[in-house]
C-alpha cells in the first residue's frame, strides 16, 4: 500500500483494518486487507498500490453472513442496489457491529 494511501484512509480516521479475502466465485479468492474509515469500506490486494474495491458507506443497502464452501464467515455488501462484494473476513459480527456503527454516525 503507498504511502498516500495511507495517508488519506488516516485522514478519514481508519476503524478497523485486518487480512480478508475477496470472494469472486467460489473458486477465485484474492488475498489482501480489508479497511473500514469513518467513510469508506476499501479492500486492498496484497502489495497493491491503489483500492481494489472502495465503497461509500451511504451506499450501502444490506450486510449479510452468507457461506462459501467451509467458511461460515463470509461478509455479502449489497451497495448502490445491485452491487454485491463478498469478503472472507476473520469476525463477520464484528465487521458488521462496525460498518453500522459507522454508518449511523454523523461525520461531518
């Protein structure tokens, strides 16, 4: 991740931020981290210089536990209506408690 990077997700004050992996298929996963700011929901792929994948939290619409293959912690993003993001995290509850949580705070 480049510095600038960082630099901007720091300035939107980083939540939470551990290892996930995207969810293409059941078949394709994409190693990388999983980063929750007061505004955005951004995943990483490992040594990426630029998001993969950054979602406004306004635009989501529903989080959901779904399962893939073994594992029971897979966290579904449905935003902007039809847009759907699977992620393998370590704590679906905990990723979802937090999403809301920032969601539901006035940041401005």
């Amino acid at each position: 991740m480049s510095a600038n990077i960082r630099e901007k997700l720091e300035a939107e004050k980083i939540v939470k931020d551990e290892p996930a992996m995207w969810v293409d298929s059941a078949s394709v996963m994409q190693n990388g981290r999983l980063i929750l700011t007061s505004k955005h929901l951004v995943f990483m792929l490992n040594d990426a210089q630029n998001a993969a994948i950054t979602i406004d939290l306004d635009t989501i619409n529903a989080i959901s536990n779904e399962t893939v293959l073994v594992d029971s912690n897979i966290m579904s993003v449905t935003y902007l209506q039809y847009d759907n993001v699977k992620f393998s995290v370590l704590n679906y509850e905990d990723w979802e408690k937090a999403i809301e949580g920032q969601r539901i705070q006035p940041h401005i």
